[in-house]
C-alpha cells in the first residue's frame, strides 16, 4: 500500500453497475446497548424489508473489534437507507 499511486476519485476505478450489493455494520456493546441495537435491527427490518440482516456478533470477529452485525442490501437501496441509518442510529 505504502508508496502506491492513490487511484483519482473521478476516474472510473469500478464500474458501479458491477456492485451487487452494499453492507453497513451496526457496532454495539453488548452490556450498554445492545437494547438499542435491536431496536436498531427491528426498524431496519420494517422500513427496509429487502435489506438482509446478519447475524448477531456479541464478540469480535474477523477485522471487527467489538460486537457488530451486518447490513446487506441492494445498490438502489443504498440512497434511502445510508441517510436514514446514520441519521437514526445517532438519535
């Protein structure tokens, strides 16, 4: 990576209509808010019955360091439900 040209951001790097599929992670602790979390998950799952959720993850796994679950959904989905997840997930 070190010393790597860092690709421009105007340039066609991937062709969007190649991504299948985009994925959010929700992080949680599971002592403090995990509660939360799945108040979280039960709302995705209302307002956006075609996104698939993953698992619960109460202990780290792979890259990610505390607990998590995962987000799938489709390219089109991406403009409603990024905004509507940042912006509830911080309320």
């Amino acid at each position: 990576m070190i010393g790597e040209a860092i690709p421009d951001p105007d340039s066609k790097v991937t062709d969007p209509e190649r991504i299948s599929e985009y994925h959010a992670h929700v992080y949680y602790d599971p002592a403090f808010s995990r509660d939360r979390a799945s108040v979280l998950r039960d709302q995705i799952a209302s307002a956006f019955p075609e996104a698939r959720l993953g698992r619960w993850h109460d202990q780290p796994v792979g890259p990610h360091t505390q607990a998590m679950y995962q987000v799938a959904f489709p390219p089109a989905l991406l403009p409603r439900l990024l905004p509507w997840l940042i912006s509830t997930a911080l309320a």
